[in-house]
C-alpha cells in the first residue's frame, strides 16, 4: 500500500512539473511561435491583421502623416526589383523604405512592409553616411545635395553632391544592387588653401524598439560584430552604457526577426562601432573610421561603405558574407548554438520545398529522411529493449535481493548487464538524438522568412504560427475565441493521438509509475505543443506514424519483444 501511494505522488509531482513547469522552460529555450495570421469564424477562414510584421508601420500617433512628411523635401527615387521608396536630399539620408515582395498579412490586397521611415512621421528609422570634420565644417542634417539623377536603381547609381562655401566639395556616390545592398562611395575633395582632416562615418537611427519579441535564442535589436564575434543588446539594456568596439572588419544594425538594417564599413579599414541610445526612446547603430585621414589643398580622399536594408533571405545572407567579404554577416540570423544543424536542415528543406512546391510536404519528405537516416539505431534500440526485457526477471530478482543496500544493488546491476551485453541507455539514443533535431527545425521555421505566410493545406495558411482551428469553439462556429493554454488545435490534437497509438504498441512497462506516466503524456504533450508552430507538429506527427510503421516491421525481426517476460 505504501508503495501505491508513493508510486501516485511521484507521478502526480512529475505530471504536475510537465503540465506547468514546460511553459516556462520552452518559454525560455524555444522561441515563440509566430503569431496566427487567420482565425476560423463562422466555419470561414479570415485573416488577421499582423502589426509586428511592419517596423516603420502607420500609427495613429503619428506625429505628422508619412505623405506629408515625404512631399516637405526634395528627393531621388528609389526603384529596384526588391526595394522602392526615396533618398531625402535634405541631410542625404535614406529614410524611405519599401520591401516589394514582403507583405504585412496574407490577405490579397494587403500593404507591403515599410522598413524606413523619415524623421517626422511615426517610428523614423532612416540611414545617412557623412564626416567628422577638423579644420572645416562638414556637411549637416540641414544641408540641401544636389544630385546628379532622379532614380537610383540597378545600373544607374546617383551622384549628391555638396559643398561649405568654405572650399571643400563633398561627394555621395550611391549605388544598388538588384537586392538590398547600397554602395556608398564618399569623397571629400579640398579646394581650400590649407590641408585639413576628415573621419567617414555612417550612421543607423531608429525610434522605438521593433515590436517583434526579443528572445534567448532568437535576437530581435540592436547588434554589432566586431574581432570576428557578435555581440546582441536587447533594447531594454540598450541604455545601460554606451557601447563602442574597436575593430577591422565588422558591422552595426538592427536585427527584427525577418528584417536587418546594416552599415558595413570598408572591412580593411580601423572603426570603432557603436551602439547607443539617445532621448525619446532613439537608438543609433553607427561606425566612423578610427584614423583622421588628411587631405590636402587640391587633393581628395575616398572612402567606400555599404548599407544592407532588407530582408533576411538566408542565401543572399550568405552570399553577401562569401562575395563581398563583409564579416560573419550571417550571423545577422541568430542560428544559436545547433546552427551546424540547423543551416543544413534549411537547405535541405528549401531545396525539397522547391521540388514539390508546398512547405507542408517538404516538412513531411524531411521527416521521412531522418527517420530512414536514424533506421540504423532504431534497429540497434529494439535489439537492446529485447535484450532489456530478457533479463528483467533478473533484475527484479537482484531488487528483492539487495533492496535494503543500494551500492550493491548497483553493483550487482552492472555486472548483470556486462555479463548479458545489454546497454541500458541504448534504447534512449534515437530521442536523444531527434531534441536537437526537433530544436532545429523548430528554430528554421521561426527564423527564418523563407518559411514566413508558407501554407500547408486547408486551413493551414502559416507553417510556423500555431494551428487556428480547435474543437473548443466548435471549429469557429461559436463566437468565442479560447484562451491560448486550452485553445487546442487540431494539429495538437492528432500529435496527441499519434503518440498514444505508438505507446500502445510498445509492451507495457512492469513500473506501475511508468505506466502511469506513458497513459497520460500523450494527453498533457497536446497541451504542451499546442502554441508551438504547426510545422513542428506536422514533423511530430509524421514522425510518430512512420515510428508506429518502424516498429511493426521491427517487431517481426525481435518477437521476444511481444511476448511476456519469463517468471
């Protein structure tokens, strides 16, 4: 009867830890899903609007309307397969941003994301390059360029031009790729009668914090890499210190979870980063070469720098790092610690969702691979739970035996398995090895924006936000939206169902608390997975069906499996 009784509060403590201690660790270690971006109402699918999608969005606060803003100064169009938007020739600052191929919802007539915004209108974030000046002065906020063309696009780059009055003329040679990448070619050419010194310098200003949520394993602010590392602040510390870093080769932006603003100086040349913080919630990500370079009268002086406004396409990432040598600029993707796994299941996700042209079935072919790669030690498993469940008798009787001293019992215990050849941990190794893999994935499909609005089939519009459609309300046709602990999708639901099935294939344990614990963890995971991306459970899902068709197969080469152990 004790022994009942301490089975029962050892497994009410573990269900209890399990069903109210993992929201708080998977809040820590896994990222959160993506917002749902449709809800079922009325057996019909709306789509919902999705305000963290868009960092320089319209806002009723505004303090002046964008159009307004827009029209006050002059300005040069900006006009790529990618991009459009405009420089401000007032201050020579790129303050006017649009992602063509992004949009803020699924739905068909909804807005592209505005990623730049000028100073005036509601969250300004723009760009602008210039000189820290020694002997003259430099070129301001105020300054009206002049530039040489009406359109900077692929092919065309454009020329501004100012100059002090005081004999020094300023150049901005700007260019564009067919991406997102600027060039920035700065000139300072002295005309005056006395040699003077300039530091390049280029700046990133930001007002607010991106609404998109900053998590451990999954940065959202601002960032710097400098002596080949990078260091990620959150927003909140962002005002704690002024942060500066001395280095060749590096960069300093802002990182949303699908978006990056960069400047890239001239990766040869000494700067100092910096990441600061200003009044009225302003953030400013800059970088100024460290050494005053002196120019003197009828000489000029040129300094080359990039700008990186875009989205975080893995490969152009890559490409970026690999052709123009801008210094691990891939880790403007928070990968973490698994990114050895993580970069090669993305590629091969991709390349698979580009076979078949549906995300959804690429996840499931995905699945299918690494549970033929792992069929091997699945196959080395089953003969050790064999091997296990032959020498149970065994077992129990060494526990009769020695119950009353521990140390002997572990003794006599690994005695029994060197001399049975069973490795008691063997059986754990393929779920040892698929955490990290899960992990991986999971992270692949929150971070990366080739998996962003990805539908599935039916209802499923979003791979990697939760699945909308629950039982609880009927499947939308009551109006009432369950709270997220118990909105319990239909994708949960069938992981739920899935691992049950697998368990009652499995021989029941001889532990009663083991037993306990296998009949209602099925049940609680529905729980646990039900706010993790439907990606995710798709994987688990397809995973627990091809482990249920493994082990029937698996059963027939090891039938002492099935039968019971002998007394």
């Amino acid at each position: 009867m004790k022994d009942e009784q301490k089975n029962f509060i050892t497994f009410a403590v573990l269900a209890a830890f399990i069903l109210f201690g993992w929201p708080i660790i998977a809040g820590w270690v896994f990222p959160t899903a993506n917002p749902p971006v449709t809800r079922i109402e009325a057996g019909e699918t709306k789509v919902l609007p999705n305000p963290a999608a868009d960092p320089a969005a319209d806002a009723p606060q505004a303090i002046r309307d964008r159009n307004v803003v827009l029209a006050e100064t002059p300005r040069v169009r900006i006009d790529t397969p990618t991009l459009s938007g405009s420089i401000n020739l007032k201050g020579a600052r790129i303050d006017d941003l649009v992602l063509k191929n992004y949009d803020q919802t699924i739905a068909e007539n909804s807005p592209p994301i505005r990623l730049l915004s000028p100073a005036g209108a509601a969250q300004a974030y723009f760009a602008g390059f210039g000189w820290r000046a020694s002997g003259f002065t430099a070129p301001d906020a105020d300054t009206i360029w002049r530039a040489t063309g009406d359109v900077l696009a692929p092919g065309r780059p454009v020329t501004l031009d100012a100059d002090n009055g005081q004999g020094q003329r300023f150049r901005i040679e700007l260019s564009i790729d067919e991406n997102y990448m600027f060039t920035a070619r700065q000139t300072v050419a002295n005309g005056g009668g006395a040699p003077v010194s300039v530091q390049p310098y280029g700046y990133l200003s930001r007002r607010g914090a991106s609404t998109d949520v900053d998590q451990w394993v999954a940065h959202v602010g601002p960032m710097a890499v400098r002596d080949g590392s990078a260091v990620y602040v959150d927003y909140d510390e962002a005002n704690e210190e002024q942060r500066r870093y001395p280095t060749t080769g590096g960069w300093a932006g802002f990182t949303d979870s699908y978006w990056l603003t960069a400047m890239i100086p001239d990766q040869a040349a000494p700067v100092e980063l910096q990441l600061r913080t200003g009044a009225g919630d302003l953030f400013q990500a800059d970088y100024v070469v460290r050494d005053a370079r002196p120019v003197a009268p009828g000489r000029s002086v040129t300094q080359t720098a990039r700008f990186f406004a875009g989205a975080k396409e893995v490969k152009l990432i890559d490409a970026y790092e690999g052709d123009l040598g801008i210094v691990q600029f891939d880790k403007a993707i928070d990968w973490g610690w698994f990114r050895i796994i993580e970069k090669p299941i993305f590629y091969y996700l991709e390349w698979l969702f580009r076979l078949v042209g549906n995300f959804g079935v690429a996840i499931i072919l995905l699945t299918v691979t690494i549970r033929l790669l792992l069929f091997p030690i699945a196959q080395r498993q089953f003969a050790s739970m064999a091997q296990m469940r032959a020498v149970q008798p065994k077992l129990k009787a060494l526990q009769e035996r020695f119950k009353e001293d521990k140390p002997r019992l572990q003794q006599e215990m690994m005695a029994l398995y060197k001399a049975e050849k069973v490795n008691p941990l063997a059986g754990c190794l393929p779920m040892l090895l698929q955490i990290p893999i899960m992990f991986a994935l999971y992270k692949v499909l929150i971070l990366t924006i080739e998996m962003r609005h990805q539908p599935f089939a039916l209802w499923i519009r979003d791979l990697s936000a939760p699945d909308p459609l629950t039982p609880l309300n009927l499947f939308g046709l009551l109006p009432f939206t369950p709270p997220g602990f118990i909105a319990i999708g239909v994708f949960p639901i069938l992981l739920g169902i899935s691992m049950w099935a697998q368990f009652k294939l499995n021989p029941a344990p001889m532990d009663e608390v083991q037993k306990q614990v296998f009949a209602i963890m099925p049940w609680m995971l529905m729980f646990i997975m039900a706010p993790f991306a439907v990606g995710l459970q798709l994987y688990w899902i397809t995973s627990n069906v091809l482990t249920m068709a493994q082990q029937w197969w698996l059963y027939r080469q090891h039938p002492a499996l099935k039968t019971a152990p002998a007394k």
